[in-house]
C-alpha cells in the first residue's frame, strides 16, 4: 500500500484548473521529488494533502486512510513544513517546541524537544529568543518542528532553501535517515542536484499535469544533452552536440588538426531538459 | 474539547501577552490613570443631563399600573388613554408610555427618586393622592426635569393642555382648542398649581371636590441623575476601554498574525481541534479583560467590586466583546486587517448610535453590545441599578451570544481554510 496516494486529483480555483487529473504514488519509505515552475500545482497538491484544500474531483488517501472521510486519523501522521518560516518570534527556539510538543502530547516532551534541536544542530541556540535567528537557523527549526512527533509522512516544501552548505547536509542526513527508518519524505525543490543527492524518485509538475515520474538517473540519462565545450587554441569557443554526426564530424577535424586547447562536457542541464519536457522555461 | 491541550494554548497566550510591550505599556497606563482618579477624584458631582446633550430625547409618562393593580376609579385609564391618543407627531417618537408598580411610584414621587433616568431623560409622573381608595379625588403629578427645566416645557404645555381637555370632556364641556388657553409651562409650579385651581372651580362649580376635575398637586424637580458624575463616567470609559482593547483589538491582532504567518495553520494541523482553538483563545482574552476593568476598578472605587451587577455587565459585555473581536479576526486576512477591522467597527458601531439616538430611530442600538455597555457599567460602577439595568443586562446577554454563537461558527469554518 502506497504512503501517500492520488488518484485523479483534480483542484480547481474557479475556472482555473491547478491541478488535472493527478494520478501519482508515494511508496513507503521512499523520498520522493516534486518538481516544477511556479504555478505548476505543487503548492496546490501540497495544500491538498494537508487539508487547506477540497478537491474537485479524484481520491486522496494517506497510509491508506481516506483523507476526506478520515481527516482526524491522518493529522497526527504527517508533518508539514512550509516554504515561509513561521515561528513565534518571542519565544525562544525550546520554547516554540515545546509549545507544539504539548499540542501533540508527547509523552516526554523535554527530551524529545533537546533531541529536536541536537539533530538540527540548534542545541546550542536553543534558549535564544527566534527573533535573533538567521534564516537557516529558523529553518533548521522549522524542520524539528516537523519531526517532534515522529510523523511516518513528511511534506516538506523547499526544505534547504536559504541552508548553508553545511545546513544542507545536515538536512539531507536527516531525511535520509528518516527514509531508511521506513518514513517517507514528499519534498519540493527546485534544486535538481538536490533531487539528484537524495530523491528516490522524482515526479514534474508543470501546468497540472504530471509530465515525468522518474528516478533522477533515468531522468538524466533520458533528458542529458550531449553537448561539449571546445575551446580553440585561438582563443575561440565552440559548443558541439555529439548527437549530431556533423558535430562530431567537426569535433573529431579539430583533434586531428590540433587545434584544441581545452576540452569539457556539459553536465546534466536541468532546465534544458525541462525545456525540452515541458516547451516553458523553469522559473 | 481536550484540557491539556486548551492549557497549552492558554499559556501560550499569555505568554505572547507578557512579552507584548506595547500591550503591557497600555495596560500599565490604564492602571495608572485609575489610580490617579481613585485618589484624586471628589464625590460625585452631578451634571445635567442636558448640559450633555442640550436637551431630552425621550419624556417618560410614569402612571401607576392599573391594569395589574387596583387602583384609583375608572378616570385614570381614561386619563392615559386620552393622553395616548393625542401625542402630537413631533412628540410621537420622544414621549413613552410607562406603567409602573404603585406604591413604587407613589413612594418615589414622594422622596424625589427617579425610577431610571438615562442621560437625556425627563418624565411626568402621575398617581392618585390615595392609591387605595375607591375614588381618587386628587393627584400628584411630578415633572423630573434632567437639570433644566426648560427642556421639558414643550412636554408640560402638551401634558397641561391635553389634561385640561380630558377633563372638559369629562364635565361634558366643549374641549378647547389643542393650542388655546394652555398655561406657560415656564412658570412657576405655584402657577400651574393656581391656574388648575381656578379651572377646578369654574368647571366643578360650587362642590368642586365632587366635580369631574380632581385636585392636582403639581410638582417639579430635576431626575437625580447620580450617574452621571463626570469621575465614574471616567472609570466606566476605562472598564469599557480596557475590555474593547482585549478583546476587540488585541485578540484580532495577534490571532491575525497567527494567520497571516500560517502559524493557526501549523496549530490546527496539530491534534488540536478548531474548537480548542478557539476556547483557548476565550478562555485568555475573556477573563484577562474582567480582570483588567476590575483592576482599573479597584483602583477607582473598591466597592464597586462588591455589586454582584457589576461583575455580571463585566462578564457579558466581554464576552460579547471577545465574540466581535473573533469575528473581525475571521474577516481580517492580515494583521493589519485586523486592526483596521477593530478600528472600523468601533467607529462605525459609534456613529450608528449617535445616528439613532439624533433621529430618534427606534430598535437598532438595541442590536449593539456597545448600546448597553456603557449604561450597564455606568450603573454598576456608580451603583444606581433600576429595574430597567437588569432588562438591559438580559438584552446584553442575548447580543453577547449572538456574537459567540456567530465567533464560533466563522471561526470553524476558517480554521478550514
């Protein structure tokens, strides 16, 4: 049984139509993607899933549980990260666990907060007031937030925007363990090396639609342009694309001739391949 | 409804609250204005209603209810329903018909009590020299003037004329005029007083006890209107002001903001229902407000605090207050909203009052919680507590549960959202 499972979502704003005939399954365990420029339905879908949102059309059910008919049941199984940082900045970093703690009742809320902040690494600033936060520091928070409940489905949305480097892998390591721990992660990005670090599989949105459902290798060996930067030992630069023999006709005069300086593949192009996908360009 | 997780909530409105600055310097102003007036205020100075308003809006006909008790002969229904029947239209929205218990009445004509005057008010009081007796001989009719006496004249010279005519009728004379042979009201009583004396033996003739025009004792005094003494109208602004701004401006801010952030939001996706939301939030705001008017309160007048009156106005009027402040929160997208919400709906609710009160429209500043606020603390807070206080406190009550009632069901249904 799939965690996290859409069938004909379909949600509309009015005339507008958001998200169409959306068909898709999480399994458990995994960390799935969910891509796509703005206005493609991520939010929408998201908005869905943890009930801000009817459906127009189509079946939602989480861990098997009608999310219509069994709201009460699925809301203590998920936790919800959004993509704006939302804290009550008066209280301190503990503080604002805590308070959440309490709502979900945990059994020892002191230790499962300290245990929280540790594997953010917000231990330290912990009893300091949310105001004096960095941005990552309220996201790092954010994220613990998610966790205190230990939920099996977590919906994260853009969860390492404004991370440093290290923030990041703070984060992925979390997710990761989450997943091996059999929990399952629905995440938006629009970091594709994101997705290609630690996504199981990804999904594309774009206009609605679900136009690719793939794991991020498939998609890069799908979507790869074959394209290599020449630089010309006059200075000049010329990019050819291996697919085409005339290209590679022309790559191979310019070896024999000598005239190569230096010479470097592409990689993966995320928006070129979205290009491609969708015919829009990733906002 | 879940206690521990509505004790969660509540501590944490509290806890947003005392790190409020700007609320706890409010409150700390308050507190220091009540105490200023609690020292410095002398005893109750009263003012004339009219020095307020410039005159009166309504005339009470005050007359003992002879239709629940005996009383007097046939002549005083005829009396009344004469009066009744001929109220001028420029007076038709002004002067108000008001039955009372006897003894009640002929005891406070007596010792020159009010039976409830508002700011504004005036009345003629009527009642048989001798309730008890088969025949009433004689009357009493009082004119309670608000401070000055010239704002009741055009009622008096309506009052005089329309009892002369009755009476000509009752002799079998022909009525004069609606305009003719009336006395100048500003005159002095003992004129009013002569004038009926003469017009008493003339229609009565040489027996004049027996005759159809009684002996009338005219009397003339302002209402006592203790209320109105201008330091417990201070106290009773405080007490109203402390509660609107709980309830009607700090709660719709903060919970706005909740929205606004998505931290509502992120609360209600908790096992916390929107109903322990929503208590969590009364059971702060609500009690923090009768706490605040009690405060301001003790400092103004400890006894007040010991009128059971008292302590019901303040309970309903914040409730009703906390009710209107959810209900602009629902409304309210945004913090600022929110504040823009509480601002409008204080100056609006204002100005349909004074609309209504200048033009005289009746039953809609019954639909106000801010209609009765005022007037309910005002009694308590001065201790001067009618009858009428208590029909206004049950009409209170009713407004206070229509906007929980409507707080509840918005709030629900937003929480949705």
């Amino acid at each position: 049984m799939p965690a996290i499972d859409l069938e004909a979502l379909t949600v509309r704003y009015g005339e507008f139509v958001a998200v169409e005939s959306l068909t898709l399954q999480v399994r458990r365990g995994e960390l799935f993607g969910l891509l796509g420029p703005n206005g493609a339905g991520k939010s929408t879908t998201i908005r869905v899933l943890i009930g801000q949102r009817r459906p127009a059309g189509g079946r939602v059910r989480i861990l098997g549980y009608d999310l219509q008919q069994q709201w009460d049941t699925i809301k203590p199984l998920f936790g919800y990260m959004p993509d704006r940082e939302n804290h009550f900045d008066e209280f301190t970093g503990r503080q604002n666990l805590r308070f959440f703690a309490d709502l979900y009742r945990l059994p020892a809320p002191a230790a499962r907060v300290d245990e929280c902040l540790r594997a953010v690494e917000l231990d330290e600033a912990a009893d300091v007031k949310v105001g004096g936060y960095s941005m990552g520091m309220r996201r790092k928070l954010m994220l613990a937030r998610t966790l205190l409940h230990d939920p099996p489905v977590l919906y994260l949305d853009e969860p390492t925007a404004n991370l440093d480097v290290h923030s990041v892998e703070v984060v992925h390591r979390i997710l990761r363990k989450r997943v091996a721990a059999g929990k399952t992660v629905l995440l938006t990005t629009h970091d594709m090396d994101e997705v290609e670090a630690i996504c199981d599989r990804v999904g594309i949105l774009c206009r609605g639609k679900l136009i690719a459902l793939d794991t991020p290798l498939n998609l890069r060996r799908s979507h790869e342009a074959r394209l290599v930067d020449v630089a010309l030992t006059d200075g000049s630069r010329q990019t050819l694309d291996l697919d085409q023999p005339a290209h590679r006709e022309a790559l191979a005069g310019l070896v024999a001739s000598g005239q190569v300086a230096d010479m470097k593949t592409r990689h993966f192009d995320f928006h070129a391949a979205f290009l491609k996908l969708t015919g829009t360009e990733f906002d | 409804m879940r206690p521990d997780i509505v004790y969660t909530l509540w501590k944490k409105e509290a806890r947003r609250q005392l790190a409020n600055r700007g609320g706890a310097a409010m409150i700390a102003l308050l507190i220091a204005a009540a105490v200023l007036l609690g020292i410095f205020s002398r005893p109750a100075v009263q003012t004339g209603a009219a020095n307020y308003l410039g005159g009166v809006h309504h005339c009470f006909i005050d007359y003992p209810d002879y239709q629940r008790f005996a009383i007097g002969d046939d002549r005083l229904p005829r009396w009344i329903a004469h009066l009744r029947a001929n109220v001028p239209p420029e007076l038709a929205q002004q002067l108000v018909f008001r039955p009372y218990i006897p003894e009640l009445l002929a005891q406070r004509i007596r010792t020159e009590e009010t039976i409830g005057f508002e700011i504004g008010t005036g009345a003629i009081q009527i009642m048989p020299e001798n309730p008890s007796a088969g025949v009433a001989s004689a009357y009493v009719v009082a004119f309670r003037h608000p401070g000055d006496r010239t704002v009741l004249a055009h009622y008096e010279a309506w009052f005089i004329r329309e009892s002369r005519r009755f009476f000509e009728r009752e002799a079998g004379l022909t009525p004069s005029t609606p305009d003719g042979n009336a006395i100048n009201p500003t005159d002095d009583i003992w004129l009013i007083q002569s004038a009926h004396a003469h017009f008493r033996d003339r229609v009565n003739g040489p027996d004049s006890s027996n005759g159809p025009v009684p002996a009338i004792e005219f009397l003339r005094g302002r209402v006592r209107l203790k209320t109105l003494d201008s330091v417990s109208l201070i106290a009773m602004a405080m007490n109203l002001f402390a509660m609107f701004f709980f309830c009607v401006y700090l709660m719709p801010s903060l919970t706005s903001e909740e929205r606004e952030r998505g931290l509502l939001l992120q609360q209600a996706l908790t096992p916390a229902a929107a109903g322990d939301l929503f208590l969590g939030k009364l059971l702060f705001y609500q009690p923090a407000a009768m706490l605040l008017a009690a405060l301001l309160t003790l400092c103004y007048d400890a006894r007040v605090l010991t009128v059971p009156f008292y302590w019901y106005t303040v309970w309903t009027v914040s409730m009703g207050f906390t009710g209107i402040g959810v209900v602009i929160s629902c409304l309210a997208r945004t913090q600022r909203g929110a504040s823009m919400g509480a601002m409008c709906y204080l100056l609006a609710v204002s100005l349909i009052l004074v609309i209504c009160q200048a033009l005289n429209i009746p039953g809609l500043p019954y639909l106000a919680m801010e209609f009765y606020g005022p007037r309910l603390l005002q009694a308590a807070i001065s201790r001067q507590i009618e009858l009428y206080h208590w029909r206004e406190l049950v009409g209170a009550v009713l407004m206070a549960t229509v906007w929980v009632t409507t707080a509840i069901v918005m709030f629900r249904r937003r929480s949705r959202d």
